[in-house]
C-alpha cells in the first residue's frame, strides 16, 4: 500500500502541473490499474477502498493546484467529475468472489 501511495503523490505533485491533465490521468490509470489487478483477488476490499479514497483526494490536490483553487474543491470538482469527465479509473471495492452467482454457475 506504501508503494502505490506513493506513486501516485509522486504522479499528482507540483511538478506536473504544467503536464496536460489527460496526459497525468492516463499515467495515473496505468499505475493503479495494475495494482489493483495485482492484488484484486486477495482480501483486499478495506485496502482498495482506502486506495480509491487516497487516489480521489491526489487528483483533487492536483486539480486544485493547476486551477489555482483555494477552497477544498468539493463543488467545483465532485467526485463524479473526475471519473466521468476525466476518465479516471474506478477502483473497484468488493472482491470478485463476494459477488453472488446464478444458479447456472455464470455470473
């Protein structure tokens, strides 16, 4: 969890601020996306639902930073933004076996 934390503060810091936004997304997505494919079917439902709030708060960071907002950034870019508009990856929350079958066998 430390090191794909710190991958994506490494990603979202001052220093991109200049990159253009889906440029710093699609390396965001790349990171995480394999990450979670990694470790996706392990016990992992409290450690990606902490990853998908850590991920929503960096890209907040990095919003309000390159716009020049001060307040947190709640209204002007809700979470419904980044992962519509911006294409950010959805991490999922539930591991895949929690997920109830048909009695066919297919999901």
């Amino acid at each position: 969890m430390k090191h794909i934390r710190s991958e994506i503060r490494q990603l979202t810091t001052e220093r991109y601020s200049a990159t253009p936004t889906e440029a710093v997304i699609r390396r965001v997505n790349e990171v995480v996306r394999g990450w979670v494919g990694y470790f996706y079917y392990g016990n992992c439902t409290s450690a990606m639902s902490a990853l998908r709030y850590y991920l929503g708060y960096r890209m907040r960071i990095y919003i309000r930073r390159k716009h020049h907002h001060h307040s947190l950034g709640y209204k002007a870019f809700p979470d419904k933004y980044y992962y519509e508009a911006l294409g950010l990856y959805k991490v999922p929350t539930t591991a895949p076996w929690t997920q109830s079958a048909k009695a066919s066998g297919r999901r």
